[in-house]
C-alpha cells in the first residue's frame, strides 16, 4: 500500500484485489495466463461483470457503434467536464492478467473512492468520471490495434473498422452482435484521459521504482505484405525451379533484424506473425504473410527503416524468384503526453516519496490514439522483470494499489479544483 497516512481519497485495496481476482476469471489460466481475445466468449463475459459492477455502484452504462464499453457516474452538473479514465480487458492469446486489465480495475476503484470521498465531505465535484473498457487495444485478433479508441476518436472509419476480420474470416460486426456489445449510444469526447498501465520494460524494476509516468510515445509502421511464390511438390520439383515464398520471408526477417541494429536502441523491428498457404510440410509455399512492425520514437528513423526495407523486399523477391503485394499498411505517429497531467502525477507521487521516472512508451496504448484528440496521459506501475504478454508477467499487489491510489488522488485533486486546460497544455522541462 502507499507510505502516506492521509491520501485525498483513500482507496480500498481489498476490494481492489477482489476485482482484480473476479476479471481474472474470464480467460485466465492455472498458470498465471490470460487468453481473453478481444470479442471472445470470455471477453463478453468479463464485459458482462464490469457492467454488472457499473450498475451495482451507481454508473451509467453506454456503449457504443465498436464496442466500446463506458460507466459514467454524474458528480457535477451535465455540462462539467468529463474526464475519463481506464484501459481495455482484451489480451493476448497466452498473455498475462495485469496488460490493460489493471487499468480498467484501477480505474473502477479510483473513481468509486473519489466518489465516497466527495460524498462525505458534502462536496461537489468540478467534473464528471467515465470509465471506459477500450475494444480492441491489443490487436491480437483483429487488425489493426487501438481500433476501438481509434474509431472513438474519428482516426478511423467505423464501417471500415466493422469488416476487419480475424484469421477465421468473422468480422468485428459479427463478433459484437455474437456477444451482445453492437451498441447505439453516443458517448462525447472526453475534457482529459488518464490511463494507468504496467510498464511493460524493466525500467522501474531495475531502478528499483514503483511508479513512472510515459511522457513520450513511439510511432509505428504496421505492413501486412503477402510473398506470393508457387506451389509445387517439395519432393519432386527441382530446387532452382522452386518459387518458394516462405524463403522470401526469412530472407526479410533477418534483414529487419539487421536494420533495427543500424539504429542502435531507437528502432525495433518484428515480424510477429507468419501465415504460409497451404500450410502443408510437402508442398512449397505460395504465400506468405508477413505482419511487420516498424517502431521509433523518431518519424525520420521510422521513415528511414521503411524506405530499407522496401529496398530488402525487392532484394527477398530476386533472391526467391517470387514477387509480393502489400496488403495493409498502419501508421501511428509518434508524439508526446499532456505536460500537465504529467506534472499533476509526479506532484500527486511525490506525496508518497515516489519518484516519477519519465518513460517512453514503445508498445501503443489507447490513451496514444485519444491524445490526438484531447489530453492524455498514461501513469505505470513496475511489472516484475519487466514482462508483459506473457504468463510470468506480475505486478504485486502493493504496487497496484500504490499506482491506483495516485490515480485517485490526481482525480481528486481534479474534482476539487478543475481541469485547468491552460496548464495541461504547457510543455515538460
């Protein structure tokens, strides 16, 4: 728990833990994993608990065209401004059950302590909360990522986003109205954004700190590039007559690797899914999809590395005797988070004798696709050896508590005094 004895509005760890514990349920493994797809079976249910909750405590329950799931509790007049809070409950297949999770469960029990909080004082509140479940941040099972924040923010088309479909073909249209989350209502542009997240890298763990804010985010360039070879027998069919499309994608994948080592730590490269038609172990591929991601913090890095890897296709293509079409191509730009919300987190922090270590987010987050349209911010509480995606990743119990009672504190303060827009938009030292 937090070293402070006063906190402005004290949140309840045990029934912090008991949430967390009741989503887990949904997808979670006895191994510590968390299969909850976005739009899934399990992914409905734990939708279902969260707007159980929402009614249970008092929150209005919307959700929108993508699935977007939000509980508003009103503690100011209809036109306060709105400050939303949360994260998403998608995960990875075999993934962990702190990503994205954490936030949304923080975000319920903040906003509830502030509400008790203001409450008993007989105070009313400068703005309203709204918490928000984002559908699709992860990009496991419909491509692209931060669909659902990306659509709520205008970034991209809604019909668009409802065709994607998933390596089976079903669409995101048909997975909402299979899980009952194919909604109508019309939730508005929030006045901020505040998302709290498990850092997901070593840096606090190895620093030896609880807490960190991620000043800054990455942009990324996502291709989904097909090498299209020919099929043949892999018994009969001569090796220099072969136009083996698999061979074209390891020529690339380790080209990639070669360009992130051009640009020391400020580029990351991967090929994080390979689907091989037909699939079969005698015949020579036709086809082979290649999902690229291209990561930096510097838009003339990232535009460097794609202009690299272009040359590299050509260059896997001679090599292979194949040619390619580039099937999609995701862009998110990199930038920076609100400096008054960050400044508001590391005062908050230092009441608890925290540091606040400014970081870069390299892995997007739906606050990334919501700061084009208002201020935002993502706080980060230490993740044990740094790992996300996967089974081991953990964050103790002190330290959820530690980030969600920060979090409610930063709300509070905002409930007391008001969203100062001037200061948000001033810039960091």
């Amino acid at each position: 728990m937090p070293d402070a004895s006063s906190p402005s509005a004290p949140i309840n760890a045990q029934r912090l833990q008991r949430m967390m514990e009741d989503v887990s349920k949904f997808g979670g493994g006895p191994d510590g994993s968390m299969t909850r797809l976005t739009l899934s079976k399990e992914d409905g249910e734990a939708r279902d608990w969260l707007g159980q909750w929402f009614a249970q405590n008092g929150f209005e329950l919307a959700v929108d065209a993508i699935g977007n799931q939000f509980g508003k509790v009103a503690l100011a007049s209809s036109n306060a401004p709105v400050v939303m809070v949360g994260s998403h409950i998608d995960s990875q297949p075999n993934g962990g059950r702190f990503d994205g999770a954490l936030g949304v469960i923080a975000a319920c029990e903040a906003v509830l302590s502030v509400s008790e909080r203001l409450k008993a004082e007989n105070k009313l509140s400068a703005c309203n909360f709204q918490i928000v479940n984002w559908t699709n941040e992860e990009g496991a099972r419909f491509q692209p990522s931060l669909l659902g924040s990306s659509v709520f923010t205008g970034a991209l088309d809604l019909d668009w986003a409802l065709d994607r479909a998933d390596g089976d073909g079903i669409t995101v249209r048909q997975s909402l109205h299979a899980i009952g989350y194919a909604g109508k209502d019309k939730v508005e542009i929030p006045d901020a954004l505040v998302e709290l997240h498990i850092e997901g890298d070593s840096h606090l763990f190895n620093a030896g700190e609880r807490f960190g804010i991620f000043t800054r985010y990455w942009g990324a360039t996502k291709y989904r590039l097909a090498f299209l070879g020919r099929q043949a027998h892999t018994g009969a069919t001569p090796m220099a007559q072969r136009k083996d499309a698999v061979l074209a994608a390891a020529y690339l994948i380790a080209d990639l690797k070669d360009i992130a080592g051009q640009h020391g730590l400020d580029l990351h490269t991967s090929v994080g899914r390979l689907e091989v038609f037909p699939n079969s172990p005698n015949v020579v591929p036709a086809e082979a999809v290649l999902f690229i991601e291209l990561r930096s913090g510097s838009p003339e890095i990232l535009a460097e590395a794609e202009r690299k890897m272009k040359i590299r296709i050509d260059e896997a293509c001679a090599k292979a005797g194949v040619t390619y079409e580039v099937r999609s191509i995701d862009r998110r730009k990199a930038g920076s988070f609100a400096p008054g919300l960050v400044r508001l987190a590391e005062t908050v922090a230092a009441q608890y004798g925290q540091t606040s270590r400014h970081l870069d987010t390299i892995g997007g987050h739906d606050a990334v696709a919501v700061s084009d349209v208002c201020p935002a911010v993502v706080l980060a509480v230490q993740s044990r050896d740094g790992v996300i995606h996967h089974p081991t990743e953990y964050t103790s119990p002190d330290d959820q508590a530690l980030g969600t009672q920060i979090l409610a504190d930063m709300l509070y303060e905002i409930a007391s005094k008001g969203l100062k827009a001037a200061q948000i938009g001033e810039a960091v030292e």
